[in-house]
C-alpha cells in the first residue's frame, strides 16, 4: 500500500489586493469590498487554475480538491459543487474532493445531497465529500446564528447520510430541518455513500465527531506541536472511546509545500509567494474569526489560551517553516519531512498545492512536477518485479 | 426584555422604563453589529465619555474573562443574531397599557436615537425624553440627568 497519497488542494484565491491593503484593511473577509474583483480578470484566473489542476491529474495526483468560502479574496468558490461540476469534465483520473461544503450556512442542506449524488453519478463515483462547519467569518457573511452552529451541522450530516443510503422517500423530522419526502434522484454510485472528511482548525468537539464516525480528519494550516495534539486525540478517542485503532488514511493533514532545486531556493520562494497567504488572503478581524456561539466553552478556552488565530499572526516565513506549519525545502528535504508525517505520525494523506499570491504559472508548473517526478515516488509501493526469473530445470530431463 | 415582559405579563409591570433598548427595527437605522466590534469599538459605540465606562472594566484580562465575555456574547447572539429584533414586538407594543417613559441617550451610536420616537409612537400614551450629551449608557454616564426624570415617572401616581 502507499504510505502516502497525494492530494492537489486549491483555494482559487484573489491575490490582486489593494496595494494600500496591508494599511488600510483590517480584514480579507466579510468587508473586504467587492469593487476589488475583478470579473474580467476573474475569468482568466478560473481558467488559469482549472488548467493547473488538470495539470495534477495528468501528474499523478490522487485526487484534486476544491472548497467553499463566501464574500472573501482567499478563496474565490462561494459553490464548490460548480467548480466540482467543471473537473468532472476536465479530470479524467483522479478523485475530485469538495472538502467541504459548509452545511450549517445552508437552509436547504438535502440540496448539498442532491449535489453530490449528482457530482458522483457524473464524474463515475470519483467524489470525495468534505464537511466543514464553515469558518467564523462566514457566519457574518451568510447571518446564520453561530450558536447553533454544532447542531446544524450534526442535523443536517445525519439528513444528508440518510438521503444517500435509506430507501426513498422517507420523512426526515429535525430540530432544523423537516422534509415529509426525502427521495433523491441520482442517488450516489459509490456504496454506501462518497467518502467523507472533516478538516478542522481547532474544534476538540469536530475531532471527536470525525473520530465516531471513522471519517478521516484532516488538520489545517497549522503548527506542529497543534497537528500532533490532534492526531493524538483522534487516536486515543478511536481506541478508547470508539473502540478500533485509527489507520494512516483517517490522518490527513494540508500543509503548504514549497518545492524547488535547494532549500535556499525554496526559502525563497516561499518568501515571496506563499507569505500570502499568511499575511494577507488570512488577515481577519478577529472578532469576525471567532463569532460567539461558534466554539464550545472547553474549545474557545483552548483558543483563548492557546492565543488562536485564523492567520499565523507574525510570524516570518522562517518561523511558519520552523514550526511545522509550512513545508518548504528541496525534493529531499520535503521528503524527509513528509516521512516524519509517515513514520512518526503515522498520517498518510498530504493535502497541498496549489496556486496562492502572486506566483506565476510556471514555478506553479515547476513545483507541481518536481513534487509529482522526485517526491512522490518515494511514497509510492513498489511495483512488483516483472523480470523474468531463471527456472531450475533438472539437465536429465533435457 | 422588559417590553417583551411588559407584553406578554401585564399583570407583572405596573410602569415600564425602556432606555435605549432593543427590540424593534427602524428601517434604514440598522442597529450596530455589536457581534462586529472589537472591546474599543463597542466602547465608542455605546459611550461618549470613556471615563465613565471606567467601573464597567476588568480588574486583570485574563483567560477566565475572556471565556465569560465569550460567554455572555453568546447568549446574546443565540436572542439576537438573526434577527436581531423581534419582528413581532412592533405589533405587540400597542397592548401595553401601564404608563410607560422611554430615555434615550441622543449620540447612541449602537441603537440610534430614532429608536426613542419610534418606540413612543408604538406605545401608546408613552413619554419620551431625549439626553443630550450622552449615548448607550446614560445611567453611566449622566447618572443624575438619566435618574431624575426615572425618579418622576415613578413617583407619578398611577391613574385608575
């Protein structure tokens, strides 16, 4: 098997900020106004990075993952399912994830159902479904109530599993949602349902929930010493609570990697380019990142204590790659520290790619082949050996 | 809260005092999303003078308050998140029949000073007084301008 599979994720970013951006808005998200996109523009760059995850199918990707933000430049999908809609028909191999749709914004969610089956039906059962909460921001953005956001999301995954696996129609009677006839036509290919994952940033309460069910979780843009904590708590609920041991595939974790010819190199770059990320398309109020209700009282007293942020705060390119947050360095060095992910985490799904600030397409095409040509092969099982093989023949019987 | 009671338990309120509250919405005067702000913003908000939010102030900011503002934000968003008034209270207002005097600081910068005419003209025979120089919190900031016409209205005999 594998020890690590690799999965092309892309956020579709707007990175033509204001240049007085860094002054003068306090926030990519919410108020950022609109008159900063560009529809024109917005057209070339859809196409641009539809061309680069076409790209990392023909590279050998497992899958290629898109996903949903609203109102913000980080991440230009408010729908996924329609950017999923338009891989199917340029992604002829690989997996296509939406990781996730956020279904406590949605009123509707046997919609994300319907999607979804359609999407699997469409692309031949190659759909990954992602869950998310959405993040604080889009609470504000969309004016759904934070509080109850734990419990639309329970709510409406157990509508949306029902929808997909019980024999329709069927009544569904909830505390957020009530359908007298729930039917879905397509239903899903894949048996029982497409896989699901859970990404979380800080939520203890989404880890226990990933960890029932046995869906992979998948830790987000953060700092070691955080990624460890949760994967240990993923285990140790599985194990005791839950009664099994957690396998690699239930790791996930998505790490920006910035691959080039020598670690200087990559330093570089990464400088350059991926601070972006960091320093502007995460820049949030953070009374936006944490809306009340949002975080049980066990997880915001984590946050509170342990001074989380939807950004990395200040820290330097250097200091994210110190701390684990960001993976940057030659193809040996990405390789060693994806192995510590492997070996020592025992996590075997890397989330990472794709374009982010203002890099052009062809360091995007360079990263893309050096991670798909010298890292992933390290990672992949070795073919068994075709060569023919010498046959004892006794000489007597000649 | 107090007209929801003054609403819904009129045997309960002999005489109603609403200063600069929630609970309807005046078109086009949206109420500040207080959700939004950040501590500094809802200070400039709700006050014109600083000075006098000094008691309302923490003696050490530490974790455990913190996760006690986290806290009482979020019973306030689970009320008044969307949305962020009651849409029926409006209405409801006309019942209200015990004498009723509603005080508002003119410079509310979080529920706008429209909202003090408004609500008279809902309730019926209701009494209106506007404090200049002051804005969420008169009762912090103009105590004695805020307390005397309070202290009238309750001394005022209540008519069979």
């Amino acid at each position: 098997m594998n020890k690590l599979t690799f999965h092309y994720f892309h956020l579709m970013p707007w990175p033509d900020l204001p240049p007085d951006f860094d002054e003068n808005y306090d926030s990519a998200w919410v108020t950022l106004p609109n008159s900063n996109y560009d529809p024109v523009k917005g057209h070339q760059l859809y196409n641009r990075y539809l061309d680069e995850i076409e790209r990392a199918d023909k590279l050998g990707w497992d899958s290629v993952i898109v996903n949903e933000h609203h109102q913000n430049a980080y991440g230009t999908m408010p729908s996924p399912n329609l950017m999923a809609a338009a891989l199917t028909q340029r992604v002829k191999r690989a997996k296509i994830g939406i990781v996730g749709n956020a279904l406590p914004l949605h009123d509707d969610p046997l919609r994300v159902a319907e999607e979804i089956a359609m999407l699997d039906v469409l692309s031949g059962g190659r759909i990954i479904s992602g869950f998310v909460r959405g993040t604080g921001m889009e609470y504000f953005s969309y004016n759904i109530n934070p509080t109850l956001s734990r419990e639309r999301m329970n709510e409406a995954h157990d509508l949306i599993i029902q929808a997909w696996t019980r024999p329709g129609p069927f009544a569904f009677e909830g505390e957020h949602y009530n359908y007298r006839y729930v039917n879905i036509w397509p239903r899903p290919i894949q048996q029982p349902h497409p896989p699901i994952w859970m990404p979380g940033t800080a939520s203890l309460e989404t880890i226990d929930f990933a960890a029932k069910h046995k869906y992979p979780y998948m830790t987000v843009f953060m700092p070691m010493d955080q990624r460890k904590r949760a994967y240990e708590l993923y285990r140790r609920l599985a194990e005791e609570k839950y009664g099994y041991e957690a396998q690699p595939e239930q790791l996930a974790f998505c790490v920006p990697c910035v691959i080039a010819e020598t670690d200087e190199l990559a330093m570089q770059e990464g400088e350059k380019y991926a601070m972006w990320l960091f320093r502007k398309g995460m820049k949030v109020r953070p009374e936006f990142f944490l809306p009340p209700g949002y975080m049980s009282e066990r997880s915001i007293r984590a946050a509170i204590e342990n001074n989380a942020s939807f950004g990395q705060g200040e820290k330097s390119f250097k200091e994210l790659v110190e701390t684990g947050v960001v993976i940057a360095g030659s193809p040996d060095t990405v390789i060693e520290k994806l192995s510590y992910y492997t070996e020592v985490l025992h996590a075997g799904m890397l989330v990472t790619g794709g374009h982010v600030g203002e890099i052009p397409d062809y360091l995007v095409l360079k990263s893309q082949e050096m991670m798909a040509k010298e890292v992933m092969p390290h990672f992949r099982e070795k073919a068994v050996s075709a060569e023919p093989k010498p046959v004892e023949v006794p000489s007597s019987s000649i | 809260m107090a007209a929801e009671i003054a609403v819904w338990y009129p045997e309960l309120v002999s005489k109603l005092i609403l200063s600069n509250s929630a609970g309807i919405r005046v078109k086009g005067s949206p109420i500040g999303d207080m959700f939004a702000m950040n501590p500094q913003e809802v200070l400039a908000a709700c006050f014109d003078d600083f000075t006098a939010a000094l008691p309302l102030m923490p003696a050490e900011m530490n974790s455990d308050y913190l996760v006690k503002m986290y806290k009482e934000r979020t019973a306030l968003a689970s009320l008044a998140w969307n949305p962020s008034f009651d849409p029926k209270l409006a209405r409801r207002l006309q019942s209200i029949t015990c004498p009723t005097l509603i005080i508002w600081g003119e410079n509310d910068r979080l529920i706008p000073a429209i909202y003090g005419p408004t609500f008279q003209s809902l309730i019926p025979h209701s009494q209106l007084v506007m404090l200049a120089g002051t804005g969420h919190m008169p009762m912090f900031e103009k105590a004695e301008a805020w307390a005397q016409p309070i202290l009238d209205f309750l001394q005022q005999e209540v008519r069979a």
